[in-house]
DNA sequence: ATAATGACTTTCA
DNA sequence: TTGAAAGCCATTA
C-alpha cells in the first residue's frame, strides 16, 4: 500500500495527451483530412496544435497512425525537415484526395469534421 | 530554472 | 495571394 508522503508519478495515465492525441488522429477516416488543431481539439487539447505536430514528428512514419491526414489550417501541407511531405501528398493521393500542386487541398469537400450532434 | 526548438495559427502589411 | 512577426505550448537541452 502506498503509505508514501512523497508524491509518486505514474509513467503513464489513461489521459496521456500524446496518446489522446493519437487517438484522435486515429479516428480521421479515410479520405478526409483534418488540421492540427482540429486534431488537438478532437483529443480535448484545444490550443495543443503544436503539440500534435510534435507528437507525429517524434513518431515514426508507419502506417499504425494516418498521420498523412493531417495538414495545416490553412488546407495545404505543411513542410518540415527531411521531407515526407511528397510522401504525404502520394498517399493522399491514393486516398481520393485530390491535392493541388502546392500541396492545398479543398477543404469544402474533404475536411473532417468532429462527429457529435 | 531558463533558453531554444518545433509536422502550428493568426494577424498585419 | 504571399510573406513576415507575434502568439502559443509542451518538449528538450
């Protein structure tokens, strides 16, 4: 029994934010994409947008999380070191997302929007 | 504890 | 529309 009077932390708690935010990344459907912030709402972080981009960069490009769905605010994707963004443009492609040469995306047809009526 | 950094957003010119 | 500057926030050094 935990008779400390010092504080202990737990590692991890079912309200991890990076695992919120995963989640939430996780249930953008296939053929839609969502921004960060959106992403970060979804996940009960309003104002995290940053953080969700942190998140995914740390994370390895696998296909465990449909990272490729996330794009700016503005509708086109955003570029980061290394590439990945091309990466990115091929699988949305793949999707039925159509993305225009600078990589903008037409949000009036494939925005997410957060489901809950 | 302070400073720098980053897959962000918004505002202004 | 494009680009620069500031705002914002958790992680990392």
């Amino acid at each position: 029994m935990p008779g400390k009077h010092k504080k202990d932390a737990p590692p991890l708690e079912p309200t991890d934010p990076h695992l919120a935010i995963l989640r939430a990344v996780a249930r953008v459907p296939a053929g839609c994409v969502a921004s960060y912030q959106a992403v970060a709402e979804a996940a009960g972080l309003p104002g995290r947008a940053r953080l969700v981009g942190s998140v995914l960069g740390r994370c390895p490009l696998s296909d465990d999380v449909p990272w490729h769905r996330i794009i700016g605010a503005d509708g086109r994707i955003r570029d980061r070191r290394g590439g990945g963004a091309t990466e990115q443009r091929r699988r949305l492609g793949l999707e039925g997302v159509e993305v225009d040469e600078r990589g903008r995306i037409d949000l009036s047809v494939h925005a997410w929007r957060l489901r809950g009526r």
